[in-house]
C-alpha cells in the first residue's frame, strides 16, 4: 500500500497513450506509480490492468494475449478484461480472490486515459478538452516524451513562455515574449495566462509558416493564451498576424489573415521524478498538407527536446539540492496558480475519507 503522500491527485484522468499505441498486444505503462498493462479487445475496446499477476506477481504484460484474456507467462494463470482470474493450471477450483485491479479507462481526443483512483468517481465528463487533436477543422500530430523529472516542472515550463527567448531563440522564441506583458487569471480548475505582441519581428518559426501560409512577409501582431486545466493540462493557443490586420481583440479579433496553432499538453506523473509528456501541435491552416504535418511534428518535437534538457537538468539540481526554496518572479503568476489548482485536488483526497486506502504498487 502507498504511504507516502502523492504530489499529484489520483482521482483524475491521465493520458496512458496515444490510441495508435494500444493493440493486440500488451502495452505495459506506469501512471501515478501503478504499473499498468493496456491492450485492444476484439470488440475495439481497450482494457488496463494492474501489471502483476495475483499468484506471483509477474508482470502480466509479459505474458500473452488470448482472445480478450491475459495468459501470465510465468504459470499460465488467465485474467479476463474486468481483472478476474479465469483459469489456474492443473485445478477447477479457482480461488475467489484471484484478481488484479481493473482502471477504468476511456478515449478521447486520441488519447487513452486512465482513472487511477477511486473508479466510482471516473466521470468520463472530467476529460480535459483537446478536441483540437480530432477537429476536422484543425490538423496535426505529436508524440510521447519520457522526461525525467517532477510532471508539475513540464507544467511551470508551458505556463511561462518568457523561456522562448533563451531556450528556443533560433526558432520560436525572440526577445519580444521576454518583454511583452502578460495577464494572468485563474478559475476553480484553471489558470489562464495571455499575452499579445504588437507590431513585432515574427521568430523564425512563426515568419516561415504565415509566408507559406499567406504569402505574408513582415511585422506581426502575436498571441500566446496559455489555458491550465487542472491537474496537468495545458492547451496553448498560439499564432501570429500581419500586423494591424484586426487579430487583436481591441481590434476585433479577426485572425483570418493569419496562421493559428494550438499547442496541446498533457503530462502524466509516471513516478515521482519521472513522467510521460503527450503533445501534439494542430494547425488551422493548409489543412491538406501531410507534408506539412509531418515537418511541423519532427520540428516542434526538435522544439521540446531542447526544454527536456532543461527539465532534466533541473530535476537533478532540485535533487541535489533538497532544501533549497524557489523564489518567485511576476512571470511565475500562472505556474503558481497552477501549483495551487493541484495541490487543493491532493488536499480534498487526503481530506475524503477512504481516499488513502486504495490498494498499488509503487513502481520500483
């Protein structure tokens, strides 16, 4: 059983996967420090176990699929999709609590995710909206990123964009988003941080996509709306404009001479100082361009490793340093909103009784 207090709620929705991930065949994925294995029945559904055999606790995922049942390879033991034990070798008799836990799971938005808490509370509803990665209107990709650190450093690094200017200078970023100022709101389970460049210099990345787009060359009004949803979603609204051409909202808000992307983020606390980052960058624009899709995902996935170096980084210095107190600069509004969005879902488990009595296995 887990004692140590998480720093991240349970009962909430995590992305396991991208749904081209999950086959016939085991996947084997931690989420919240519980081992799991996922695979695809052969009605189309996806099924996640716990990823220890009752008997002896072998990993199921290395074992194999039969119909829609998990054979363990160790002695052959069969767990059917809701987690009961169907078959025990050499016996008829099976033993009423040969189980493993069964997660409730879902799909949307591309993506399979798990409930690792209390099942009676998976309200499908609670999905964060990514609605992007599927809209017809919209077009892109991503990937999964394995980083090695703290999930709640990947969300401080997506709620403050100044880092642009320093870490993706030869791409996305340039001086102007260090200097722009910013608003930062904040709701019961979001944190919104939005901040407008007029009449700028467009960085590298965003100059080549309106001039293939539009044909445009020159200034540039953009925008960066950062939208948190608790506990680890960001979806980052992001584009550039010919400049005065109406994109601003003082202005009206017509974005129609411009490129708009959204950039969308979801981190999954895999164990305390590890986690799964999904992303995926959708595109309003030249929606019929695979070519397209295909240079912006290997470029934006060029993008992100340079913040996984810096993450990771990070990581090891916190670790290094246990008791050393962060300061806080006005650019850190929306991080700590974000903080504190996460931390008040852990407090309200902690607080609900019976919250600290589900049964894992903390990976390693």
């Amino acid at each position: 059983m887990n004692t140590t207090p998480n720093h991240f709620p349970l009962n909430a929705w995590y992305a396991a996967a991208y749904d081209v991930e999950v086959g016939r065949s085991l996947l084997a994925r931690t989420v919240c420090n519980q081992k799991l294995v996922l695979y695809r029945q052969t009605g189309g559904r996806v099924a996640a176990l716990e990823d220890a055999c009752w008997h002896r606790l072998l990993p199921l995922s290395m074992g194999r699929l039969e119909g829609d049942e998990v054979v363990c390879g160790y002695h052959g033991l069969v767990f059917n999709a809701e987690g009961r034990c169907t078959h025990m070798p050499s016996q008829e008799t099976l033993n009423p609590s040969a189980c493993v836990r069964r997660f409730p799971v879902a799909e949307k938005h591309r993506f399979v995710w798990v409930w690792p808490g209390d099942p009676a509370l998976a309200d499908e509803a609670l999905i964060p909206d990514l609605h992007w990665n599927h809209d017809p209107e919209w077009a892109g990709d991503g990937k999964m990123i394995r980083v090695k650190c703290d999930y709640r450093l990947v969300i401080d690094n997506l709620m403050d964009l100044t880092h642009e200017t320093f870490v993706h200078g030869s791409s996305i970023g340039n001086r102007a988003v260090a200097e722009a100022p910013f608003v930062a709101t904040h709701g019961d389970r979001t944190a919104t941080v939005t901040r407008w460049m007029e009449n700028i210099e467009a960085p590298p990345f965003w100059a080549g996509q309106i001039q293939q787009a539009r044909g445009y060359q020159g200034p540039v009004d953009r925008w960066q709306i950062i939208r948190f949803e608790a506990p680890c979603t960001v979806a980052i609204d992001v584009g550039v404009a010919p400049a005065g051409s109406g994109a601003l909202p003082r202005d009206g808000g017509d974005r129609s001479r411009g490129v708009n992307g959204m950039v969308l983020n979801t981190i999954t606390p895999e164990t305390d100082n590890t986690c799964l980052y999904f992303w995926a960058f959708a595109r309003n624009y030249c929606l019929g361009e695979q070519r397209l899709t295909h240079q912006l995902r290997e470029g934006v996935a060029g993008i992100f490793r340079e913040d996984e170096f810096v993450l990771e980084a990070q990581q090891k210095a916190i670790e290094e340093h246990p008791d050393h107190k962060f300061y806080n600069l006005n650019i850190d509004a929306g991080a700590m909103w974000a903080r504190r969005l996460i931390d008040r879902m852990v407090d309200a488990e902690r607080g609900t009784p019976g919250s600290t009595v589900i049964p894992i296995r903390r990976a390693g």
